[in-house]
C-alpha cells in the first residue's frame, strides 16, 4: 500500500498518500530537532493506527464496533491523514540544504521498506518500478546542487505528478463503466420513482427490480442500493456492515443463497406480497409473473413498471404463532410454515410438482408436466456444480450458482409443460437437491384476502418514523415488515409497548381491542454514549488549551 497505483482489497490494504510524504515521516523519527516526547506521542498514535490495520478487534472499533466484511481497513484515510499530519509537521523543521544527506537516508531507507514489502507480498512490478523511479528524482532534487535554487517547486511538481498519476491509475481499476451510461441511466430512474409516487397517491408501497444500471444479463450484480439513491422503499440491499438476522430471512424466503447482502432479481410472488412490494420495474415479464403491466406509466431505462394486486400493507394483524422461530431450508416449505404461523392455522400455498431430470453432457436438463390446477411454477437447484448458466424454455434467464446470483426462478403458468437447463453441470444429478413447485392461486389469494381484512393504515412511512392506525377486532398482536431493533420506540395510543420478534427478524406489536393509534420512532444505538465521549473529548481539549495559553507550553 506504499507505491502509487495499489487499490486496497480484500487481502491488502492502501496508505499512498505520496513517497515525498512518507520520506518525511521517516526524517520526523530521525530529526534530532524535533522533542522526544513529540516523536514518541506521534509514534505511539501511529503505531496503533497501523496495528488497527491488521488486529481485528481493533479494526471493529473503527467500523463502529462492528465487523466489516470484504474490503477491509475502511478506515485507511485516517491513517493517510495521521501521515499526513506527521509529515507537515517535519516540513516545518525540514532543511533542505542541511539535511539533504537524511533526506537521501531517508529515501534510501524507505526503498529498503518496498523492498521488503515486496518480498513478503509482491507488488505490481510497473508501480513498483515507478515508485523507484519516483524515489531516484526525489534523491536527485535533493542531491544535485544546481537544482538547489528550483528545489521547492520542483518537489511540488513532481509531487502533484505523482498524486495526480495515482489518482488516474486508482480511477481505472476501481470504475471503470463508461460515465455517460450513468448520467443516461439516472434521469429515468429518478423520473421512474416519481411517477410511480404520483400513480400510488400516497400511502405505505415498495418497489423493487429485476435489473439494475449495469444491464448485466448475467444478473450478477452488486447495485442493490439503488432504492436509496433514487428514493424510494426496497428490499435489496449491499453493505459490508451487514444486519444478518434481516439477510438470513430475505435468504429463507428464497432469492437467494447469500446471507450477507439482500438480493431481488425476481419476483417470488407471496413474499413480496408480505413485504409489501407493490410494484417492480422489469425488462421480462416473466421475471414478475403474477405482477400486472400499469397502463399509463411510461418505461425507462427499457423497465416496464408492474404493480402486485396482492401486496399488503406494512402491518397486518397475525396470529401469536409468528413469534415461534422458523427453520427450513427448502424455501418453499420456509413460506408454507410462515403463512401458517401468521395465520394460526395450517396451511399450504406451495405444492411440491414432479421433475424428470436428465444429464446431457455438462448439461442437466429438468422438465415438469402440466399441472391440472392454476398456478405458478417456481423452482431452485443447490449443488456442487457452481458458475452456471440457466436457460427457461429455450431462453438465457441468467447465470447461476454464483456470487452474487439468485436462487429461485420463476417458469411460468404451472398448466403447461416447462423445461430449465443448467449449462456447464458437471455433477451428478442425484448430488444436487432440485425442487420444483406450484404456487396454488387459490389458497394464497385467500390468505392474502385474510390478512388483507386486518391491515395496518399507515399514514406516515419515513427514515426512523413510522405512524398508522389499525383496528382490532380483540387484544392480538400486529406484523409490521420492519426488521425487530431495539432501538425502535413503540406507543400504542400513546402508551410505550414492548415489542417482539415476529418470523425470527420482523417486529410484533401488541394491540388491545378497537382502534389503535401506533407510532414507531428510531434511536440509534449508542448516541447517548456518543455525546458524552464528544463533550469528555471537547473538555479535555479546551483544559489543554487554556493550560497551554497560561503555561506557554503544549501539555500534550
């Protein structure tokens, strides 16, 4: 991380903020004008930054007491700033005539450091060539007397060189999508969200998408934020700093295997229906099946909007059985179980169909009969075999097994004949577990119906505040699909409740007979432990301060 052009990863890390920079910290340990006791409070706090880098326990504190998957050391600009700061203040004491043989120590030292560095974990050869060669001009501005005279400029040339490089080499390897697909692709979306905003008229909805600005057709996408730059409610979700009870229940459900981020690419419809995903933005019809196309709405960035008649509102009232923890890895089944503990009594949306499964070459072909009943026919393959490709009747859907891929897919009207193939499988089909299902219309359009009569009327939806009324028809409890967090306050008619934990990740409240004024309001954890650190800090600073001033003398 100590050459130009390095891009911090999973497996390293980057602290460039120029070798001009670090030579200079380096002469700040070695410079004999400089106080001890300054060089020794310098190196401790840098010590335990670097040391943050690589002990986890301590990188946790910098990422808010929390592990940070993938990319780590997100906190490295602190450390370049803590160089930086470091090097300033051996600028002010720097002498480039008298100290030019430290200054070549120094650069002769810290080229010992790359060397090292790279024996240990070999950098890129071109940027570590660079950094060398970077090394040698600063050796011989500060070595070759005729250029005492142009010293300072030409340090701040090559130094504006050698950021502004990095810069450029940094910026291709980190984006490198064309900026004018961006700039045509955000208009749509944000005049996409607000026309559906003016279509609703109000009241609680998500929207969700099965493609995102990449276009990639492989569906393997990380843009799963896109709700929260174009303003509106979803389900998708990436972050390294992953909430995951709330990933491991959008995984139950079915869209995907992932459990450290939150994937739609597909619409699965009764769990978008109970998380209230209304409407979806979709290039295929089929990947929304059940979903109807809204007339009147124009299309952008070629997504067609489609609007679930079957989506319920944020809160419903359930049965006190949701509160039992649900444990099943066939997602099918998952939602058979949560539709009966919601409910209070058994029942069966999804119906497993017979599969004729066949292996040809590294293909493995699996078709289904037509079904007698109304229906839609969804289904999933785990196996060995990953990096596939999945074809639906003839057609490209995705690729599949994957980082970032889906799990469930949907096949359509379960009354006609269905094929999927598996391109590039190269296990056993007995190895694999292969599920197919029939979503029965009639049973789930009942069970939406049945919750649909006790449903929350949300009047206020927004970041950290939601407030509605709902009637009941007794004492009972009410679902609302907003992830349990302690730091939510709950008042039911203007009295504090205690909140449960509905489906093992969604949040229960307890509501007494007749109407029900319900607000929910949002703390964050810590705030209060937050401000008092901040004043202890801002007194133990202003007492240095003033000391200082009376003194004469730093106290720190």
């Amino acid at each position: 991380g100590f050459v130009p052009g390095t891009v911090g990863n999973k497996e390293s890390l980057s602290i460039y903020c120029g070798i001009f920079m670090l030579i200079l910290v380096i002469f700040f340990f070695l410079c004999k004008r400089i106080p001890l006791k300054e060089k020794i409070a310098s190196g401790v706090f840098l010590g335990f930054m670097l040391v943050s880098c690589w002990l986890m326990p301590l990188e946790c504190i910098w990422n808010g007491l929390r592990y940070a998957w993938s990319y780590y050391c997100r906190f490295s600009f602190l450390v370049i700033f803590l160089f930086l700061f470091i090097a300033a203040s051996a600028l002010e004491r720097v002498d480039f005539e008298k100290d030019k043989r430290m200054l070549i120590g120094c650069a002769g030292g810290f080229a010992a450091v790359l060397l090292c560095l790279d024996y240990t974990e070999q950098f890129n050869p071109r940027y570590l060539v660079a950094a060398f060669l970077i090394l040698g001009a600063y050796i011989l501005i500060f070595a070759v007397p005729v250029l005492k005279r142009w010293r300072t400029v030409l340090i701040g040339v090559l130094l504006a060189v050698e950021i502004a490089c990095n810069g450029c080499l940094d910026f291709r390897q980190m984006f490198y999508i064309e900026g004018d697909r961006y700039e045509n692709y955000v208009p749509g979306a944000l005049r996409q969200s607000e026309d559906i905003r003016e279509y609703n008229g109000g009241g609680f909805y998500r929207i969700e998408q099965t493609s995102a600005r990449d276009d990639n057709i492989t569906k393997c996408t990380p843009y799963f934020n896109e709700s929260l730059a174009y303003g509106y409610s979803g389900i998708s979700h990436y972050s390294s700093a992953y909430e995951m009870s709330t990933a491991e229940f959008i995984s139950s459900l079915g869209y995907s295997d992932a459990v450290d981020f939150t994937i739609y690419d597909e619409a699965i419809l009764p769990s978008d229906s109970l998380l209230g995903i209304k409407y979806a933005a979709s290039k295929n019809a089929v990947e929304v099946s059940g979903y109807e196309a809204v007339s009147g709405l124009s299309d952008y960035n070629g997504k067609i909007i489609y609007e679930n008649p079957y989506a319920l509102s944020l809160g419903f009232g359930v049965s006190e059985n949701a509160m039992e923890p649900i444990e099943n890895g066939n997602p099918f089944e998952y939602q058979n179980l949560l539709f009966s503990s919601l409910l209070g009594r058994e029942i069966r949306i999804f119906e497993p169909v017979d599969y004729a499964a066949e292996k040809e070459g590294e293909d493995l072909q699996i078709r289904t009969a037509q079904a007698d009943q109304e229906g839609l026919l969804y289904g999933y393959m785990r196996g060995n075999a990953e990096n596939l490709k999945l074809y639906v009747d003839g057609e490209y859907r995705c690729d599949y097994q994957c980082w970032l891929s889906y799990l469930v897919f949907n096949l359509g009207d379960s009354g006609l004949a269905h094929e999927a193939v598996f391109e590039g499988f190269w296990d056993a089909p007995e190895n694999a577990e292969i599920q197919f299902y029939r979503l029965d219309m009639e049973l789930f359009q009942s069970a939406v119906e049945e919750l649909r009569n006790r449903q929350m009327d949300v009047s206020v939806f927004e970041d950290g505040y939601v407030s509605g009324s709902y009637h009941s028809q007794g004492e009972g409890w009410m679902l609302v699909t907003v992830p349990y967090d302690t730091g939510w306050t709950v008042t039911v008619n203007g009295l504090e409740v205690q909140t449960e934990q509905g489906a093992g990740v969604l949040t229960m409240i307890p509501v007494t007979d007749g109407d029900n004024q319900i607000e929910m309001v949002y703390h964050a954890h810590g705030t209060g432990t937050g401000i008092l650190i901040s004043l202890v800090s801002l007194g133990v600073w202003t007492a240095c301060c003033i000391l200082r001033k009376r003194t004469g003398r730093d106290i720190l």
